[in-house]
C-alpha cells in the first residue's frame, strides 16, 4: 500500500540549479530565464553557496540541477566539493545525454543517483514532449550509468500529453533496471503555465497514477508520487512552515515552495555568498494563511484544478507540492 511521506523536520534538501541552460526544449520545462537568470554558477560561487547551506544543514541531501547540470564543465568539481563538505547525499537531474564525460569523472562512492528525465515509453511518444533523439539518449545514458555502478531513478512527468502512455512504462523501467521511478504531476510553471489542457482531473490522477505506481513496485522498483489531493481525514500542512528545502537558481534567488518561481517572491537569496531573508512580502508570509482548499499556492498560482459545490466550499483539498506517497519496492 502506498505510504504517505511526511516531510522530514530532521532533514534538509538543497536544490542547487547550476545553470540554465539546456540543449533540449521541453514542452513543460519550469525554468524561467527571466526569473531564475541566464549565468553559470562559476564554481567558487557554488563552493561558497554549498558552504553556507552545509553549515546551516550538516548532512542535508544535495540535488545538482539545471537547465541541463552536465553541461557545467565544473560539475566533478562541484560534487568533490560537495562531499568534502559534509553533504549526507548528492543526486544529479539530467536529461541523459551526459555531457563532458560525466560517468568517467565521478563515482558511484560520491554520487549517490544519477536521475533521468524522461516523459514517454517509445521515442514517438518522448521526442513529441522532450525534443527530436531524446528518448535514445536518455535511455542509453540510463543503461550506461547503470553499467558503471551508480544507482538510478527516473522521473516522468505526466500530462494530458502522455497519461495513457503511461501504463506502458513499466517494462521500459524493468529493462533499464532503474532502482527509483519518479511519477511527477505537471505544474504551469515556466513553458507550462498558459497550457491548462496540459494537467490532469483530480479523477484522471487518482484513477491511474496510484493503480500503474503499484504496478511499478511489484516490480522491485521503488515509487515515489505526489499525494496532490489530500483525503478528508487528512491535515493540510505546509512543508514551507515546517520542512527545509531551498530551490536556489544561479541569479541568487532562493525559493522555500517550488510553486512560486515564476514570480518574485523568494523569501531568501544569496548577497556576497551569504543567505538572506527578505523582507516581506514574500512566499513565506503567504504559507502562514489558512484556506478551505489547502495549499495557498496552488489556489493562487492555477486556482483551475479546484472545484466547488453549489454553495461555494471546496469539494476537495489540495495538498502540499512536496507531499509525496512512496511505495517499497515489491509492495
């Protein structure tokens, strides 16, 4: 049965985005140049970064994104640093495509999972979302860094583009042998957030994603999905107001609630390598409001997803974005 993951208090996650830049075009990418900035962190300043969340967090787990992070001819540099600096674990986010000979500059003793993106079963069905060679990319990469020891997971993100592929998948995670499958549910967020038609019903997502994640880990792959909408017994909580996490973008900004990075409302950045908390107003004043339809965010940002009875009251809540459902393998 599926368990829902509460948010580690004891723990902290670093989302460290180390550029932008990217050689695919994804149809739903959630980077936003004119908000998160254009640079590449040189690497003293994502040493210096690293080190003021180290000391703030011992052992929080580090994940190394982009844009597409392979393309940093740093990144070695940047995971040695990392571990140097005490982080518990380092994950890489990539598209597959493992630029500047990654798998031959790291090892598996220092990067805990290479993590791949991929959003179809068949090239057709990818290369519609994610750009023309990307599925053979992904796919091989996948196998490769399987080949030289490191773990792997892999995250789609499912749509109204790829929902009904997404029963196909399970064969494709057997044979790439990935030891995490990552079900992510879309969010109008950068290149997404004027295509409506591109997110799921709260029917279509609790119908199919929990039914195929169960398929997944009969299967000795570990699931992980987002709980989205929350049961009638369940408390809404915040993982803002009670979690960790720090989505950081090369321009400084700092983000406590992935919903919020199309817009200027970071409650902390970097000013000389040191992490500040602004002043309001900024997304952390707005977690502290209690709404009947649970997360603020998501009410604010793509209200679309909620519906109402006759006399107004939500019919359902809308759960935390980084609440997630996790299933062990085999189970």
């Amino acid at each position: 049965m599926p368990q829902t993951v509460s948010f580690a208090k004891h723990a902290a996650n670093v989302f460290l985005h180390l550029l932008t830049q990217c050689n695919l075009r994804c149809r739903h990418c959630y980077i936003n140049p004119a908000q998160h900035g254009t640079e590449r962190l040189r690497l003293a300043t994502a040493e210096a970064w690293m080190a003021e969340l180290a000391r703030r967090h011992p052992n929080a787990n580090l994940i190394l994104l982009g844009g597409e992070p392979t393309l940093h001819p740093e990144l070695p540099e940047i995971v040695s640093s990392a571990r140097k600096l005490g982080y518990g674990s380092i994950t890489i986010d990539t598209n597959g495509y493992l630029f500047h000979d990654i798998l031959e500059r790291v090892t598996p003793a220092e990067v805990e999972y290479f993590s791949f993106s991929l959003d179809g079963s068949t090239a057709e069905r990818n290369d519609a979302i994610r750009g023309q060679g990307s599925f053979e990319a992904c796919t091989r990469g996948a196998k490769r860094a399987k080949a030289k020891g490191f773990r792997t997971s892999l995250i789609f993100t499912v749509s109204a583009l790829n929902l009904d592929d997404l029963a196909q998948m399970p064969p494709l995670l057997a044979e790439l042998n990935v030891d995490r499958f990552f079900i992510q549910v879309i969010g109008l967020r950068g290149q997404a957030q004027d295509q409506l038609d591109l997110q799921l019903t709260r029917d279509q997502w609790l119908t199919r994603i929990p039914a195929i994640a169960r398929q997944v880990a009969r299967l000795g792959i570990a699931v992980t999905y987002p709980k989205v909408y929350l049961s009638a017994g369940d408390a809404f909580e915040c993982a803002g107001q009670v979690a960790d996490n720090y989505f950081i973008f090369p321009n400084g900004r700092v983000y406590r609630c992935p919903l919020c990075e199309d817009f200027a409302l970071h409650s902390h950045c970097f000013v000389d390598n040191r992490l500040i908390r602004r002043p309001p107003i900024t997304e952390q004043d707005l977690f502290r409001l209690t709404i009947a339809e649970g997360c603020v965010m998501n009410q604010l940002i793509q209200p679309n997803n909620m519906r109402y009875a006759p006399d107004g009251r939500p019919l359902y809540r809308i759960a935390c974005c980084l609440l997630k459902e996790e299933i062990a393998p085999g189970g």
